[in-house]
C-alpha cells in the first residue's frame, strides 16, 4: 500500500473522460484545475456511471495511474459542484474507497433542536 501520508490530495467535481491516459489526466491537472502535478499530490476523477475513479500521481521518477472499479452495482459518492479543485484528507479518501459518503454532512442528534409542540 501507498504511504499517503503527508501527501495533499485533490479531486475533479463533476465527471470525467475516464477512457484519458497518463497525458490526458495531467493536461487536466493543468489546464482545468489549473495546478502544477510535479508539485506532489493525488488527483482523482471520477467516471460519468460513478463505478470507477482513477487517480493520478507524480513520485519525483515518473507518474502513477491507478485505477479503481467497485462491481456489484455499487457506486462511489461523488461532488457534482462548479468548483475547479476539492482537497480532501487521507482518511476521506480512505473512506470513499470504502464507500462511505464523504461530501453529505450530518448533524449530531445532540445539535438538533425540536420545535416546542412537535412530536417525533
């Protein structure tokens, strides 16, 4: 496994050509989210069906595509936002490759107020 520790990580919203290679991801990495890839870091997309992302990564030698495609009709939550670049952690990443929704934030039950005279 990939020591992802100290390394900042970043997605593209919204869906990607995921049929692209090594060039094509980093001239989105360029052009698009308008970052520098040799800089370090992880860039992950996401296909249109959500059943596959694939991520990009420069070592300092060379660069890494990885790949990862959930079966069984199972899809990955995914931001379908107008922003150019979202950086999330390594324990998100590692949460949505277990699928757990990472981007729906839930309020504790001690945080909710009730209206007075409505019952649950």
């Amino acid at each position: 496994m990939l020591d992802m520790s100290g390394i900042p990580i970043y997605l593209l919203p919204g869906y990607s050509d995921l049929r692209r290679g090594i060039n094509g991801f980093v001239s989105v990495i360029t052009n698009i989210m308008e970052m520098d890839v040799t800089q370090g870091g992880l860039y992950i997309f996401c296909g249109r069906r959500r059943d596959s992302i694939k991520c990009v990564m420069w070592d300092k030698t060379g660069f890494l595509l990885l790949q990862k495609k959930l079966v069984g009709g199972y899809t990955f939550a995914w931001p379908n936002t107008e922003e150019k670049v979202k950086e999330i952690s390594g324990e998100d990443l590692l949460a949505m490759l277990d699928g757990i929704d990472i981007f729906r934030r839930f309020t504790p039950w001690e945080n909710v107020r009730m209206r007075p005279g409505k019952a649950v």
